[in-house]
C-alpha cells in the first residue's frame, strides 16, 4: 500500500536497504505493554469470566508483537531520486518520498532512545494536511544510531550524493549564531508555561475525582486547609492563594525551560542551512534551508515584554506548525534579551540592518476608538450578563462587581493594542506589528508573499479602516496589518506586492486637487 500523495519511482537495484536499529527491540516492547496495561487491567480486574481475561491478553500480546514486527520488518534506501520505505509483514506498506520534495530533516532523541544512542529522524515534505496529522505528511525512522541520523540529515537536506551507512558523514562547517546563556532563566518565569501545567493538572484530577465520584476536598491536607480557609479573613486567602500560584507557575516555567531549552545552539552551516539543536532530555535537531527563509516573527507577552524580554522564531516554508513535540520547529531565540534578539534577526536575515528596528508609521486616531470600544464594550457587556443573573439569584453580586472594576484595565489594553498597531515598507521586507497581551512584530520578504486581501468587517467600513492580509507559503499561511486608513491600506499593499493593484487604484492628478480647493 503506498501513500497517495508520493510518488514511487524506479530505484537502482544495486542501492542497499537499511533497517532500523535492533536495539530497538530493548524499547519497543516494554513501551507497548504500558500502552496496554488500561486494557489487560480492565480485562483481568473488572472483567467477568476467564473470555475476558483472555482476550486482554491476547490484544495486549498482539500489541507487543506487532510493535516487533514494525522494528523487524521496517527497511529503508536513499536513491538518487527518492527516499523509500518499506515496513509490515502480513499489512504491507510501501512509501516514497521525491528528494526534492524533502524540506525538513528533524533529529529527536527521546530518553528512550537516549538510552541505547539512538535517534529518531522525520523526513518532511512540508505539506500539512488537515485531519491526517504529521503523520500523513511525513516519514518517521524511529529507531536509528546517531552516526546514521547525522548522514540522513546531511545527505536529503543538502542535496547531496547517497552514502552508504559505512561511510563517515560528511561533517559541514558551522558558524555559532547564538547559545543559551544561563543568566537567560530568568525570564523563564515570566513566560508564565507552568499555568498551563497547572491548569492541565488540575483539569485531570478533577476530571478522574468526577469519574471514580471522589471529592478530593473532604480527603486528606486538603480538607484541613479548606477548614483553615474558611476560619482566615478572606483578603487573607486571596494573598496567600496568589502568592502559592505565583511561587508554582515560576518554578514550573523555569524548569519547563531547563527541559526545552538547555543546550541551545543556532548555527549556520556552510550549505545555507540554519541548524537548532535543544533540549536537556529529550534533545531536537532542526534544519531551516535559508532558501525558504521568508522572515522572522518576534513575540513578546505582557508578562516577558515588561522586563525586556522576547522570542524570535522563523517563518520559513515546510515547518511543521503542529502541536506538542512538533510546536518550536522554527524556533531562532528561548526568551532572551530583546536587544539580542535583534542581534540574532540580524545575523539570520543576513542585512545590513535589522527591519524590526525601524520606525513604525503609526495608525490612524480611528483605530484607537476601535480598539478601545472592543475592549471595554467586551467587559462592559460581561458586567451586565453577570448582573442580570444576579439579579435573578443565579449569582452572587461580587462576580459582576469585579467585572466593573475590569473596566479601567480592559481600557488600558486597548490603549496599549492601538499604541503598538504600526507598519512600515523598509527594503525588501513589510513590517508589522500588533497585539497587546502577546505584542508580535513580523518581518516579511516582499518576493514571499503570493497575493493580498483586503479586508473590512462592517464597523471597518464605518470607521474608514481596512485590515491587509499578506498570504505566504510559510508560518502561519497569512499575516494580517490591522486597521489601516483606506488609503494608506491601498497604498501599502501596492507597495508590497507592485503592480497587483495598479490597474484598480486611481490616483488624483495634483493640479486637480489644487483647482478643486
């Protein structure tokens, strides 16, 4: 069976075949058996009957087999033209991979593979189809040496000729662009990660306590420090409540960052190629051809932005914009400090100057009145909701009392949205930026960009505002400058993308101009 988006080629038959690592064989098993303990638990504790024991065995045994059947059976060869893969013994499954569709090699090496020197290398073709998940547009070897994840790196992603597994890789010369700096932990805290390893732990235990219709509050500390709450002033509570989170989320972001981001290495190889390497236990290699490099995105939240801190990611084609393990492929700075954030946008785009720090032309008086009225018309009309059902006993009275207070500072963040709003059109690059509670400035190459869309909701048109929209093969597919004046918005999307709107603009002649007043 072979994928339909590849296209399987002739190979030379005097090409060898690989196969995956045998110590792989250590892992594979064991890994599947965790896999399958909820079933063979289900089936030999909650199951009736000696059928059900024996059927949890029996899926739990034919788990484990087809996991060594998948190490046993799975081979693949480098030709010239493609890369192919053949695994499966009674379901047979065949792919190929066109090297010249090949954009992206990744390099993981999880605990598991660390253990025995091993590695697992992505091939990427850069298509992401929506449902299939990465999966469906990649090639996964999941069990091979470093020496030979470091030659299929460097044979697909530099186009070179085929080595064999017995030949040394060829080593490239690098450049070190940037390293993690230790003094940089302290704006781990500030990237405010552990809230959502918070929020995650709390939403499981409460999701199981439902289930198993346990009350984990009438157990154990719990309960006494419910019972301690209730007798303390409640300003009391609300300090010291604030004050455990805070102590929480600080030490889990900085040792999320310890985990993602120690080791940090940008370096730029001789074949063009920047090449990422992170990681303190589950360490990744990631490859950016400068070829596809279409600009840069800087993000800072409000939180990071106020001790003068930021993150620096490239927007280049074939980058897996997915989740979890895959989220960060084209990750440039952790957050660090802004100023060497410029220092490595500088170095990567490979200008005379950094676009990022050019003066911004600011937005028309218009758009501030947008986006004040969105943000306080947002809390203001929260208010009234928690109000109303107040008013009718569903509530108690603080929830609509704290949304009014909100007021002044849903204000200010609108204030602040308008006074980051800006753009500029400087050499070959269209710069924008946006964004309050997560500001972000984007650097874009003009002869990336493949259209524009105008935009204007139905408040935009009585506002005189336009939002322009640069599509690109690359990042997130589309970066929006938001609330532009109507000329101005016309005017830089001309620029952008000369001649695509010449032929619909119509430009005043000044004398008439001069004979109309």
């Amino acid at each position: 069976m072979t994928a339909p988006e590849d296209v399987v080629m002739a190979a030379p038959v005097d090409v060898p075949w690989h196969r995956l690592d045998r110590r792989m064989l250590f892992i594979r098993p064991v890994l599947d058996l965790v896999k399958s303990l909820p079933v063979l638990f289900g089936a030999l504790i909650l199951g009736h009957g000696d059928s059900w024991q024996w059927i949890g065995v029996a899926v739990t045994a034919l788990t484990v087999l087809a996991g060594i059947s998948h190490v046993l059976t799975s081979r693949y060869r480098i030709t010239a033209e493609q890369v192919e893969w053949h695994t499966g013994l009674l379901l047979r499954k065949d792919r190929a991979i066109p090297r010249d569709r090949i954009r992206t090699v990744d390099v993981t090496s999880e605990p598991k593979h660390r253990l025995f020197k091993l590695a697992a290398v992505r091939i990427g073709t850069g298509r992401h189809s929506h449902g299939k998940g990465p999966g469906g547009d990649e090639l996964l070897l999941d069990a091979v040496s470093l020496d030979e994840a470091q030659r299929l790196r460097t044979t697909l992603l530099h186009r070179k000729a085929v080595v064999t597994a017995d030949e040394p890789a060829v080593e490239s010369s690098e450049k070190l662009v940037a390293a993690i700096d230790k003094r940089w932990l302290r704006y781990a805290p500030f990237t405010l990660s552990g809230l959502a390893v918070i929020g995650a732990m709390i939403a499981t235990v409460y999701h199981f306590a439902h289930e198993l219709h346990f009350d984990p509050v009438e157990y154990g500390p719990l309960r006494s420090l419910v019972a301690r709450s209730a007798e303390a002033p409640t300003w009391l509570v609300v300090v010291l409540a604030a004050v455990a989170l805070l102590v929480a989320v600080s030490l889990l972001s900085v040792g999320g960052y310890v985990l993602s981001f120690w080791n940090f290495r940008l370096t730029r190889e001789s074949e063009g190629t920047l090449h990422v390497r992170r990681g303190l236990i589950t360490t990744r290699s990631v490859s950016i051809e400068e070829d596809r490099l279409r600009g840069v995105e800087v993000k800072q939240p409000l939180p990071l932005r106020a001790v003068g801190g930021a993150r620096c990611t490239a927007i280049a084609g074939g980058l897996w914009e997915g989740k979890s393990a895959d989220k960060g492929g084209g990750l440039l700075l952790p957050p660090a400090p802004l100023a060497r954030v410029h220092e490595v946008v500088d170095v990567v785009l490979g200008e005379d100057y950094d676009p990022l720090t050019v003066p911004l032309t600011r937005h028309p008086r218009r758009a501030l009145n947008r986006r004040l009225s969105r943000a306080v018309g947002g809390v203001a009309l929260l208010a009234v909701a928690l109000f109303l059902l107040s008013w009718i006993d569903f509530l108690p009275d603080w929830p609509w009392q704290v949304a009014l207070v909100l007021l002044p500072v849903a204000a200010v963040v609108g204030w602040d949205r308008y006074r980051n709003l800006g753009h500029t059109m400087t050499g070959r690059y269209l710069v924008t930026s946006y964004g309050s509670l997560d500001r972000t400035t984007v650097a874009l190459r003009r002869e990336g960009i493949t259209g524009i869309v105008l935009e204007r909701s139905f408040f935009q048109r009585r506002a005189g505002l336009i939002t322009l929209v640069a599509p690109i093969a690359a990042g997130k597919g589309s970066y929006n400058v938001l609330d532009l004046g109507e000329s101005d918005g016309l005017a830089l999307a001309d620029q952008a993308v000369p001649g695509l709107l010449t032929p619909f603009l119509t430009r005043v002649h000044p004398q008439l101009v001069d004979e109309s007043l």
